[in-house]
C-alpha cells in the first residue's frame, strides 16, 4: 500500500499585498473565463487544461469544480456568475477591469510556480486593471476532484474563490478562508456567509416573490402584459435565490392565439447566470403538460403547449434541477405565442390596486424600497392609467447622504407596451417646487432622467402615462 507523508501548503504567497474588503463594482454580474492554454500569464504559458489532463482529471470535471467553488460564494450574495469565452489574451492586458468583452472578469488560468504555494488570485480593487479577480493555479501541484493524491481541486478554489469576491484569510481553523490547506471542505462556515453578506448584500428576492410568495401552484404570481397589443412573446427576469426556492406563475392565454395552435414556455439562464433549473408547464387543472431539466449549462429548456386554448388558464413552475450551489440564481422566461410578433416585457411588480386611486397629488402612492436593498435607496413600482390626459403620482423619502444636502438620483421608466413610448415626469420637493429632471438617455422604450434630490425629504414623482418605474441613487 502506498503512503503519503501529510504536510502544510500554502495556498498563495505574495510579494505586493492584496487589498481585501472590495466588492466588485457591478453586483449584479460578474463574469468567468477559462483561460485558453498558450495564454501569456506572467512570463509562462497557461497551461490549466495540462493540469486537468496530467492529474487525470476530464476538463468538464474541472471546471465544474472550479464554477462550484466560485457559486458556493455567489448564491450568499446577490451576484450572478455568468460563464464567457476567453479569446485569450494575455492575464493583465490592458482593458475594463469589470465586463471586458475579450474574457471573463474573474479568469482562471495555470502556471508553474514554487511547490509551497496552491494558487494566487488578485482580489477586485487590487491589481487595478484587469488581472482583479484572476486566478493562477500551481500546475506544479497534483489536484484531484475524486479524493485521490493530490489536494482536493474544489477545496483549494473554494479559497480563491473566497479571494476573488474580495474575501481575507481567516484564523477560523475550519473556514475554507483559512490561510493555509488542511483538507478537503464541503462549503463555508457560518463566519464566511457573514463576511460576505456584509461586503455584497443579501441576495434579494425578484419583484414576483409577494408577500405570502409564490413556490406553489396555488400561490402562483400572475403573469400578465398590460399591453393591449397583439404581442407575440411576454419575456421576464426573476431569480432562484435559495437551493430550496421554487417559483410558480400563472397566466391566461391571450385572445389573439389561434385556438388549437402550439405556443410554449422557454426558460434560459445561459447569460443570466450559472443556475441549472427544471422546469414544468401544467394545465388549467394542474395536471401536468411537459417539463425538461438543464443539463448543465445548456442553451435553454422549451416545453410546448399543443392545442392551446385562448381564455385558458396555464401554469408553469421553476425550481434548481438539483438542490446543490447551482440551483441558485437568475433565469429568463419567454412565453411565445407568435414567434413572428414583437416582444412585451412584464413584471411582477404590484400596480395600485385601484385604478385612478393615485390620480392627484394629494393621493399619491407611497413607494417603499424592496427587500434586500438600502433604505431609501431603491424603489419600484408597476402603474397603467386608465385615461390618457391623467397621470399618476408617487412619493417617496429620498436617502441620507453622509452630511450632504443633496445627492444625484435617477428615475427610469420602461414602457410595458410593444411600441409604447416612454412618458415624461416631474419631480417636486416637500415644497412644490420642480427639481429639473433631466433626460439623460432615452430608447424606444424607456427613459432616465436624472435631478438633485435633497437629502432626506419626502418627494413627489408625477407620472404621465403607464411603464415600470425604478428610482435609485448612486
């Protein structure tokens, strides 16, 4: 029988100090790249994919453990990992230090290094340029992903991983963080989940989440477009943020599909995020239609509905293929009734539940920020007027800013009708008085603006037609 004497190995060793404690600066995606081998990285050649080859290990294996290690930390915040190419270029080139279109923000390569070091990553705000986030495994090293000789490839990453989210060293013995390797781990401690909530936020529940949620059928959310227009598709995002989440949705097939025709249900997270979903369509008495399951990172799941009915009720629910790190994260849903017709967007956002019921200033609706969010730092909210020539009106308490009296805050509104044109607004303080809103950008369907907003006060925002309203502060 062979042996093998037990030893201590760091995981990184560094000549500069890293600086830790830096989110990156777009939460909401960060991309990965695995870097091609013959890829300049300080002086040699990547060679990430020999490593896999020499310690027997398949390159999807690998690289399954490597994208396990980075979403264990992703599904505590609300990030989603998004998986890219990498046309390699050389690790450092110059470039955007976040949504580079050449490579991934956090690229995992390989090179020869000294035997008492594992791995080196460059934390976000670090490098500053685009080697933050990168991570350089020692293809001087034996990796296993099996519990065979060599350190265990998941347990070494889950550090790096830990580095490239902006996360120290720990002194906790048992932390994955911990500086120095000591066998395999199975996820991250209880102060780990902390460290980084506290840097990135929790992840928060998607505007179709209500009060009471919507994981069964009997609870679904109402999918709907407040379009009267003949549109072929509704398209939505909303977001698995647990290993146990499910979300149900229901909707009524629109008047304009021809009865006994085929429409479907698809569901995408490729370019959303690296969560594998199952997927299951019913009818209006819950029995159910179809269902398919991601194979991992595939191109999209499609269920059809043969022989629809318009006026029928459909249901249809999403929940992680397997409750693991990759049942967590963002997903796109595209109901297609028409494949030739235009797309309207819908949201799970709440409209007014009576109509006309904030027409007037004196009566305006209260807006209050999501969960998982600032106080006062974020709001939203879905409205539809009923006559043309009203408006809505919205208040809302803008934030503290650290002493200022005023800081810069932008309203943008999305039209939920196909070929809607986004409406104009006007922003008012406690007193009446306009705060110039500003249009600083503008499509065919949608509009920001942008205006001083004193600190801390009650705000009034009108609203002249129907479209979805985000309000946020830098």
């Amino acid at each position: 029988m062979t042996t093998r004497r037990l030893s201590v190995c760091q995981l990184e060793v560094r000549f500069t100090p890293a600086t830790f404690g830096v989110p990156w600066g777009d939460t909401s995606r960060v991309t990965v790249s695995f870097v091609p081998d013959g890829t300049p990285v300080n002086g040699s050649a990547s060679n990430l994919f020999q490593l896999f080859q020499h310690a027997g290990i398949p390159a999807a294996v690998g690289q399954d453990a490597i994208l396990k290690a980075l979403q264990t930390w992703a599904v505590h915040t609300p990030v989603n990992l998004i998986l890219v190419a990498d046309q390699g270029q050389a690790v450092g080139v110059s470039g955007s230090t976040q949504g580079d279109a050449h490579f991934g923000d956090i690229r995992i390569a390989a090179r020869p290094m000294a035997t008492n070091v594992l791995a080196v990553t460059e934390p976000p705000g670090s490098a500053g340029d685009t080697r933050q986030g990168d991570i350089v495994l020692n293809s001087n090293m034996l990796f296993n992903t099996a519990g065979a000789g060599g350190y265990d490839l998941f347990s070494a990453m889950l550090q790096e991983a830990g580095h490239a989210f902006g996360i120290g060293n720990s002194d906790e013995p048992a932390s994955p963080m911990f500086e120095q390797y000591s066998g395999a781990r199975q996820g991250l401690t209880a102060n780990d989940i902390a460290d980084v909530k506290n840097l990135y936020g929790s992840r928060p529940a998607d505007s179709f989440e209500h009060s009471s949620g919507n994981e069964t059928l009997a609870a679904a959310a109402v999918v709907a477009s407040a379009s009267s227009r003949r549109a072929g598709a509704w398209v939505f995002h909303a977001d698995l943020n647990s290993q146990t989440d499910a979300d149900a949705y229901r909707f009524t097939m629109p008047s304009h599909v021809t009865a006994g025709a085929t429409t479907n249900v698809r569901l995408a997270t490729t370019g959303v995020s690296l969560a594998n979903a199952r997927i299951r369509v019913f009818d209006e008495n819950q029995q159910l239609i179809g269902e398919a399951t991601d194979s991992h990172f595939s191109a999209g799941l499609t269920v059809n509905i043969s022989e629809a009915q318009p006026g029928k009720t459909y249901y249809f629910s999403v929940n992680g293929a397997e409750a693991n790190a990759f049942a967590v994260g963002g997903y796109r849903v595209k109901l297609v009734f028409d494949p030739a017709g235009p797309e309207a967007t819908v949201t799970g956002d709440s409209v007014p539940a009576r109509q006309g019921s904030n027409n007037l200033l004196g009566s305006a609706l209260s807006l209050v920020t999501p969960s998982g969010y600032d106080s006062r730092s974020y709001y939203r909210v879905a409205g539809r007027l009923d006559l043309p020539l009203l408006a809505d009106w919205y208040k809302f308490q803008s934030a503290p800013v650290n002493g200022q009296a005023q800081s810069v805050a932008t309203v943008t509104i999305r039209t939920l009708e196909a070929g809607g044109r986004p409406p104009a607004i006007t922003v008012t303080d406690t007193a009446g008085r306009s705060l110039n809103a500003e249009l600083v950008s503008s499509t065919a369907d949608s509009a920001s603006y942008q205006f001083f907003a004193p600190a801390d006060q009650t705000l009034h925002l009108k609203v002249a037609t129907s479209g979805l309203l985000y309000l946020s502060r830098p």
